[in-house]
C-alpha cells in the first residue's frame, strides 16, 4: 500500500459498451460523438470483439480511424498509433459483437470525492520490438515497463488497486521472419503461430512481473511459454500483425478517480466455476448471492473474460474434445464460446468481451475475469 | 389424473452413466456386464453422445451391439431392433463423450413402497415408415400413439408423471428419396435436410399430442414447421437414417416403481435462464437454491438439455453469429457446446446430454431440460 | 451479325492482374498508380479474390476506395458508386488472392486498326432494387436491360461478341427484410439465403435474356431456380449486402477496340472437362493443343471460372462428398478449390478467379470459363 | 539389378476398386466374394478411402472385418492382424469414397509367360512398436527391414521395379504417453501430432532407405522431420492409433507375376505439374500424350497420389492460404481435394486415393503419382 501523492491529477473516465451489426459498422461511435456524449480527444482505448475470421479486427479498426480521423484533425494512421485499439476477433456460440469504449478527461478535485476509489484507465506502448525480440526476457521487460508507465498514468499507486491489464503485441509474420533472417538475428521460433504465442507468453510474464504477481528471479528465457506455474491473474494479451510495438492498456481504481464506475477481478478456477464471476462483482464493489438480480445484473458495465478451456483436456475429470474432434482448427473460438456463455449465464448479457490465450494467463483450464460495475450512490 | 391400475407389475429401473473414451470404446458397459452390475437382457435403452462426424454414432451403435449380442444370443442387428440406440451425436465445446444405460426388471411387491413415484422408462416403435410418410400427419399420429404406448408400458397413469420423451427417426436419404420417386409418391421434400426436418417436427407434434400439450384440433399438415406455437416441453427428436421406424423412450415416475431415482423437467426460456435447470431439478425432487451444493450436485445422475440457441438470431436482444459467421454450417454444434456449458455450469458436470433441435421441440430459442435425480432416502 | 457503326468511338482497354497480399493490400494499385502505368480515372472495374471469411470482401473494397478516392478527387463513397468493385471472395486450396483491373480510354482511330476484334470492356448498372424486387422478374428484365447498355457502352455491336458478364447484385439482409415487412411488400422467401439465391438466379436470367440465350417466352416468375434447362454460358452473378442495384461488367471484343488483348469463352461440361478450357483458350484466338507451352501459357492474361461442382453431388458418376461430409458448410469454397485447381493445372497458373454460382450459370455441375489473351502481332 | 531367382513362386494379383456409400458400406466386398469373383483367403490387402472424421476409418475397418471374418474362419480381430488394412480418410471435394482390394494367390509356371513384368504385391509388418520409439532411427531401422521383407514376398529382386510402398503406422496417443512417461521412457514430443508426425517421417526415411534412395550414411536421429532433401519417391504413409506395428504393403512388378496388372510412378514436381500423371503412366507401360483418350483412361485401374500442397505456402511462386485462412485446420483434406482434382481431370475419374504426407515423402511440395494400368495383350 503506498500513499496517494498530492500532485497526481483528478481523473473522469467513462465506458461506453456498443454493439455493432457487422465489423464496419461504427454507427454507435458516430452517435455518442455526433450528440457530444463522448469527445473524440477524450477516448483512451477501445476493445473491440468484431465477428467475422482474422481480417475483420483490421476491417472494424480501419472503419473506427476513418471515423475518428476527421474529428481527431489528423490521419486514419496517426489515430492508430494515438489509440490503442484491441481489436478481439472471432466470435463464437453467444457471443455478441460489439466494442468498449474508454474516455478520460482531467477534472479540477470534486468538493465531494467519492467514497471509495472509483475507475481510471491508463494507456502505454513499449517502443518498436525488432522480431528477434519476440517471446524474449527483452519483451518481458518493456512489457512490465509501459504496464508501471500505463498504472502511474491512470494515477494508481497501489498495485492491488489493479484489475485488469489488456496487452495487444506484434504477431510474427512472414515478412518479419525474413527480415530477421535478413539481419542474420535468430528469432525464438520461424514457427510464425508458435512465435506469435512466445510473444504472447513473454507479454502476460511482463504483466505479472509488472503487477508483483511473478517475483523477477524466477524470470528467465526458458520459463517462457515452459512453466505454468508463472503467470498473472490479471492480464489478458493477443497478438496482431498490425502491431509492431506492445499496447497496454490497464483498468484499474483510483482515490482521485471520479467515474461512476468501479472495476473488478475474480478467477474461475476452471470452466464451471461460476463462483469466480462473483468475486470478480464483489471486488467491484457488488456483493451479491447467486442468483444476481435484474437490478445487480443493470449494474454491470461490462465484464473481460480470458478463456482457459483450450488449456486442458478435461474439466473436473470429464473429457473434453476441443482438441481432439473435427473442429480442433477453432479451439480458441470453442473455448471463448463455452467461457462466455457460462458468465453471460451469471450477468444475464452475452454482449461481453471474450479473448483466448493461456500462455501465462491464469493456471491452465482457469478463466480470467473482469468486471466494471457501476456505482449506485 | 387417471387412477392407478392395480393389476401394474412393479418395476425396477437403473441408470448408468459411464464415459467414453472414442465412439468404439465399449468398455464401460463391458465392465458393468461382467460384474454384473448391469445384465444384457434387462437394457432398455441407451442414449448416447459420441465424439466425432455423423457416422460416429453407426460406429457406436455397432460396438455396443457386437458387444451385446453374444451376451444377449441374438445377432447384433437384432440387437438394434431390440434395444433403442439413441445417438446423439456432435460434440462440442466441453461436451464430454458417454452413454447412458437404461435398465428395468419386474419385481416383487416391495413391503415398503417408496414413498413417492420414481424414475420409471418405457419404450416403443412405430411401424415402419414408407418415405412419403415422413414429415405428414400420418407420423404425428404413429408418434403419438407410440409414445401412449411406452407410457403404458412405464407403468405411468398421468400423463403429468412423463418428463422426457426421447425419439429418434428415420432421416430421408437419396435411396429413400429415390424409392419413393420410383413409387411415384410424393415427399415432403425432395431436400433431404428439408425432408428430416419435418419428419422431426412431426415426431414432436406427436410427442406434444400424446402428452396433450397440444390439442389435436390445432393440428394438419400445414403446421408442422410452420407454426412454431405449437410444441411439446418435454420431448427431443433426432433423426437417423439408420432408422426405419420411429424408436421412442419415456422416462417418468410411477408408483410401481421402486427405482433409486425420480425424474423432472424444466424450460430454459432462453439460453441464459439457469432458472430453468433449477425447476428441473425441483420438478425431480431436488429442491435447491442457486448454487447447488456439492452434494446436491452429486445427487444429480443425468440431465438431458434440448437446445434452441440455434432457432433465434439473438439472446436477449444481444444478436449472436451462430448463423451468418464462418462456422455457420455448424450450428447445431454451437447451440450445444453453449447450453451444455451454461447448464454444466450449474451442475457441475459437463458429461450430460445436449441434443439441437428446433422443430416444435420447445418455443424457438428455449431449452428443454429433463434431470434424472437419485433419492436421499 | 452486326453492322458495326461508323459513330462508335475507338476504345483502348488495360487488363492488370495484381497480387494481394491480405485483404487490403492495395500496394499493387499503388504502385500502378504512382508510376502512371495506370490512370485512376480510366479503371472501369475491379474483379478482386480476397483471402478470408466475407467481410473481407468489404475491407479490401474499402481499401481500394480510399487508395482511389484522392487520385480521383472525390469521396470513398463516390469510388465505390463510380467503379464496379465486383469482390468474389472465399479462397480455398490454391486459390491466390489476386485483384484484376480493368482500365478504358477513348483513343484516335489507330492508322493500322488491328486484324480483329479486341478486348473491350462495358459497365452499367440497374436502378436501386427494392428488397421485395430481389428474385423477380422485374430483376431479370431490368438485369437484362443494364447488360445491354453496358454492351452498348462498350462498342460491342454483335452479341456473338460477348465472352463474360459479371453481375454483383444485392443479398437479402435482415435490414432489407424489415424494410419490405413495414412496407407490407411481400418478399420471394423471408430466408436470407434463399431470398439471395433467388436474386441472383433471375440477374443470370437477365444476362441470358440480354444475351438472347434464353428466349423470352420461356421466362416466368416460376422459372426462377427452378426451371435448370434455362441458363447464361457466359455469366457469372454473385451478391453482396453492400450493394443495393445491380452491376453489370461486360466482357467482349470489339473492331473498335485498339487493346492488346482478346476475351473468349468456353464450357467446361463437368470438373474434369479439361477440353472446355482449350475451347476458351480457342474462342480467345489461342489454338492450342494440350498441354499448353509455357508460352502459351504466359499468353494467358487472367482466366474467370464460374464453378459447378456443388450443384450436383456426383462427377461422372462418382458421388462426392461436398455436399454431405462436415464440411458441408463451405460446399462453395470447396467448388471453387476444385475448379480451381483443374483450370490452373491447364494454363500452370492459381491466380486466376475462381466464383461458385450455380442458379441459372450453366447446366448444372458444369464451369463456366472466360480468358483472356494477349495478342502476339 | 539382381538376377531372378529360379525358385520364386508364380504368383497372380487381382485388384479391385469398389466405390462405398458410407464407412459402412461392404456390399461391394460382400459381392465380390459372394459370386466368387475374389476369394477372401486370397486378400492381401485393402487400402480405402471413406468419408467422414477420423473415427470412420476404424468403422470401415470394422465393417470390412465382420464381413470377412466369417469367411476365414477367423475373428474380426485376427482380421485385421491378418490383412493390413489402410485406411486413409478426410475426404474433400470431389473425392470419392471407394476401397482398393488387393488378392494374391500361387499359380503354376504358365506356359506363356507376360512378355514383361507384370503386378505384384508384398506384405510386412514390424514388430510392435514402443511409444518410445515412435519417430526415431529404430523406427526407420525396423520400417526398412519390413519394406525389405515385403519386397521379398513380392517376388520383386530389382528395386527399380518397386513402384509403391504404402505404410500405416502407429499413432501416439494419450494412453501410449501416459505408458512411456510412467515406464520412464523419453518420446520424440509430448505433443501428440508432433510425435505421431515424427513416427511418419521415420517410416518414410525406413521406405527411402530400403528402397535405396536415401544413403544410410545420410541418417541419424537429427535427420528426422528436418532435412527436408532426403524423402522417398515412391512412399505414402499415414498414422493411426488402432495400429500397434506399422504395416507395410508394396505394389511392383515382377517377371514372376501373372497378373494383368503393372504398376508405374511419377512425381508431379508441384501441384500443377500433370505432366507427372503421364509419367506414372508410361512407367507403367501406358504411353499416352496429352489429353488420354477414353480407351487410355479405361486401361487404369486405380491412382494413387500423395500430396503435397500443405508443404509450401505457394505454388509456382502465386501464394495460397491453405495454412493462413480459416480453413487451416483442415490443410491435409484442402491438399488432397486439390491433387485429386488435378489427376482426376487427367485420368477421367476422381475415384483415385489422395493422401496427405509431407515427412520425407517427396521434395516439400510435390505429389508422388502411382499408377495400376491393364495391360492390353
């Protein structure tokens, strides 16, 4: 526990959940923006969840740049790199496609600050990692660095006071794997999907040593993507070969935050533990028994899922076959449909955010939760 | 209400649940006969949810009926005559592989009656139909008088006392489609996709006309698929074209019967609505709060979930892609995989049963839900 | 047989053929652009085979617009209205995401006009359709009407001259249906895939009507995908929720044209008909015999194949699985691979546009094959 | 070359290519046998092609050993130890579900021998295998000697003459790990495709070394799955968990045989190049340019082609997306479907066997062609 600075400024932020029709449909952007509900120059961070195969996630970030471009006053480009845009693709099963957005504004220091510390966001890139660097302690390192820069701009100071860090990383493609052999740098794998994953691993490693949750001397190049032991209970990262440096993005609350929101984190220790999406409201702030009720399910902003199932065989000793049957090419969209049915069953809404990834999110077979409440009084 | 015949034998009915490693892998009942904990000749029926494509489910079928034929002394097809085979085929997501076994034996009056009813199970065929029969009113009224006649035979005088009917149908296939061409008989549908549909919608009908859940004044050609407020809460139809005849199995409870178990079902009103599985577990005896125990879950044998996601476009207003997405062709396994983890997530077991289908099978988007529950006392 | 008019102007036309390396790779336009090979305001139309599920149709057209729009001076939106951006998306086996492009230019009269017809190229499109138009006769007549405008436009004065028309008509969508609902107009099928199957069923019977292949007498409302003897040779029809009139491309020579190249058209009667391929080659003005040189094979400026093969469920009397095995759900993208690959195994290249199609585009299980050629004098 | 042995039996072979309706369908077998025109004690060998996911490939092997086993007066179980049964799945696009038959029987020295060598068939197997030495120089070692030994029976003495070698091995599986790890034993990978993929490439390395294509000095352990310059060209082998040893069937010609048979091979040095089905063709003695006649493509019996597509990421420098679209998970049936339908387009029939095999089964890239040609005199 730290104690708050004077100094660091008071912080507004606030989230807006908007379903979208297809992955080029940025009407709800337009709407908030055209009644002046959120400003452009006030929008942090967007995580999308577009339908459609990989190329859908560049499809809904060009139409959102094309959108934002004109009021920003600069490029389709420059709004890229300005914002991170954590584009979350391929839906499956309940799953909704729609787009969170962020917006933070400073505010002067409330006559009457809230009560409790309420959400803020906070937003940072690592430089340009060359592919060599992929799924290396180098990537762990910058990682771990622009998380502490994203959690000291949301104005956190006490790491418990962290939820949830969203980390989008360069995939490997096949034009970096050449300019790598180009230069003559070894690279961790000229696998592009296992590259893509040590990048991935060495990200939620950066997170978990960044949130204290990994002690550094246990860190080395061979843990890796090799011991499941480490990981965080917090982070959720993906890969895109749109990035070419390390977005992050990290939620969290703040004694000098003064949104209506509070955001929260629980575990489901595997794909039936509906008891971790409790603790993820009741760190929050909504304590409540199963089942939810129409009014504690209204309070919900919006819950991020990170997707275990695909980790692991079973689940409690019973056989699954996400891995073995004909649909094994889509693993990841199974294990996202099946993690976001059984919470969407809890919080009464499928329209919440699912991503896969278990290089070093969570025990394998666990579920990561989130969830962004808003406050009552 | 009817009142209780006395000339009803008793009846003796278990219920094993036993894993499947691969749609060959019989060794699970193997074991159950060689220990005599089961006998051949007192199977009723099975129900089974093998992994793998269509053709997994013949596979099984015939594995169980080489298994069970030299046990039985009759050949394997006559096996099939004999025993209903219901496969359920299709897994996805965390569905785990396994077959149910129904068993049943006369006995003696027991000095002791059970308290209440219990788990009781009938079976019965149509005739076989001619192809230019399914899908017509002449199936619903062949269903529906099979499905009266395994009531007689489970020993069950009210119809309220009936909490699932499991049929399975003969699918159309282009031998089938070119018989009845050759016989110059008109089908349903030259579509065999089309063609199976109705023929499942009209078992429904005939489930729901048995069960008087539907008035037989509201019924003629005209409906069957079309008029979807027509439909029974308490059946699940498939089709095989393994099939010749229409093989029902209703489970109830009876007052002759002197099984371990009770039966109960419930509506799932939408994909979300974990109430449902609660009624269902009422409707059998197991009155609970939400969440169950982990003895109350250990009380739970089976549950048996009709699945809708695939009816509808959305949940709750939340559209999902199930039917415009790259995986489109494969629905059917998505609305499982999705109610499967829901209700798996109540129960706390995944190795029950999820079967898709819409036709009159529940209103479009709810699940029917039968639990099969052992008694405490 | 025609007399060409003395007032048609001379036309000199540009056929590119261009790589993509993803959906919206338009580097390859780029590069045409920047260095003058190719004058933005001359593009006639784009024929593009992207990578992906079908939104990437959207993406890469909306890349292209916004590449187009600056050269052009006017808005993305004002490109895509401008120039048929006619996406054929869906790659399976060999396919090799490629875009062609079509440029035109009004020309002097050359001293030495060339020995015979040349490649020219006409656009034209219908009026905007209303949802309750999609699948009528209206479609079918006013189809027909764009066709011969738009060979009109391209100085084509004798039907025999026509060797490829490509229509994109609009899909039936939900918005589309609701549209029609609140107006009270009735639609052909409240099915978006059979309302968009009927679509373009009757725009390849306006390319017949308009190519005289079908005579008029024989069209009725009943006729649509429905009557299998009435079809186009020389078309190919897709559909797209983005479009909401149809347009037309028109492929054919002309002795006003001046452009280097010949279009020619062929039918292959099943998958394995290589024969039809050489007669498209033939039709072009390339005689060869099989197999092709690999000069003559570098003759070869772009081939357009319009696939049969999942519209029947046998080739030469062998039963394929297209249509039957689990994956089913892509029948299409595997016609296309199939045909695909047969025609690239003829002219020893993949790059070439594959589209499936079957309502009304050739006999049933046949291809439909367009070249075109450069000319060698 | 060696000389020909005085004491070599005279032997006959017969093929039989029979299509199937399903995996279950033996009424072609059973047709053959019934009227006598194959003799069941005769059958050496069968290498099939059915339809579905994996699981159907131990279904038609289970149907085929009912069927058979009666008829030898053995169980189904020594059916299957007795004749090496192939079952290769997955079928794709026009594919055609269809089982080979091999039968050899003694004949008496006939009085006028075949002016050339006609077809012979050997078999072999290893002894069983420990899932330990699943992918390693042991495995080569043992695949060689049985390839020998095959040869041998064959009645083959000149290597030349062998033309195709098809080996089915064991897969790893769960339970095959779970043995090594528990006895101790170190595997290739814990990875179950990896393993079972090494195993596939150490039975191609054992084909290459026995057939004299691959020098013994060039092997060693590092060898295996990486240096893609050492393959076999007459190879084909697939992996599958029912098999516990790798069985080994040899096709080639013999001056002993009476058969009416020869078999030749060729390479397709990539997907389009057809001029490798000609190849095979005249290796076995039917001389043809291009396009065959129907009475040249009446005189073959059967093609088998191991493909190759999924190896590269192009062909003839135009990129595919076998590996990179959303049908990744299914590259092999994408390769397959492709191969077919080229050598289906040369030959006139898509009845022929695609297999999919990359480890050391010629150059990455390319298909291996053997074809079984009547003979004429």
């Amino acid at each position: 526990m730290t104690h708050a600075q004077p100094d660091r400024p008071w912080l507004d932020v606030s989230v807006f959940r908007v379903p979208m029709t297809a992955p080029d449909d940025v009407s709800g952007l337009r709407q908030l923006l055209d009644s002046d509900t959120l400003k452009a120059d006030e929008i942090v961070g967007i995580i999308a969840q577009p339908e459609g195969s990989g190329y859908a996630r560049g499809y809904a970030s060009l139409c959102m740049q094309l959108e934002l471009a004109p009021r920003l006053g600069i490029s389709p480009e420059a709004v890229f790199d300005r914002i991170p845009m954590m584009m979350i693709g391929l839906c499956g099963g309940l799953m909704s496609p729609h787009y969170t957005l962020f917006a933070r504004r400073s505010v002067d220091a409330p006559d009457t600050p809230p009560a409790e510390s309420r959400l803020t966001v906070g937003i940072a890139d690592t430089r340009v990692l060359r592919p060599e660097e992929y799924g290396t302690l180098t990537q762990v390192e910058l990682v771990a660095e622009a998380v502490k820069g994203a959690i000291a701009q949301a104005g956190i100071t006490d790491l418990a006071d962290v939820h949830c860090v969203e980390v989008k990383c360069p995939a490997m493609t096949p034009a970096r794997l050449a300019d790598a052999a180009q230069q003559g740098a070894p690279v961790v794998s000229t696998n592009l999907g296992q590259a893509s994953s040590m990048a991935k691993g060495a990200c939620a490693l950066g997170i978990g040593l960044a949130l204290e949750e990994i002690p550094p001397e246990k860190l080395n190049a061979d843990v890796i993507n090799r011991n499941r032991a480490l990981y965080t209970s917090r982070g959720s990262v993906s890969a895109g070969g749109e990035q070419s440096a390390c977005r992050v993005m990290v939620m969290g609350n703040s004694d000098r935050a003064v949104s209506r929101y509070r955001v929260g984190h629980g575990v489901m220790q595997d794909q039936l533990d509906t008891a971790g999406v409790y603790t993820a409201l009741a760190s929050a702030g909504l304590y409540a028994q199963s089942p939810l009720t129409a009014a504690q399910q209204s309070q919900i902003v919006q819950m991020f899922v990170n997707c275990g199932a695909d980790a692991v065989g079973s689940v409690r000793d019973r056989r699954h076959t996400i891995h073995s049957d004909f649909l094994a090419g889509y693993a990841g969209i199974m294990a996202k449909a099946v993690a976001n049915a059984v919470v969407a069953s809890v919080v009464g809404d499928s329209m919440i955010l699912a991503s896969a990834g278990n290089e070093h999110q969570g025990a394998p077979g666990s579920n990561l939760v989130a969830a962004i409440i808003e406050c009552m009084d």
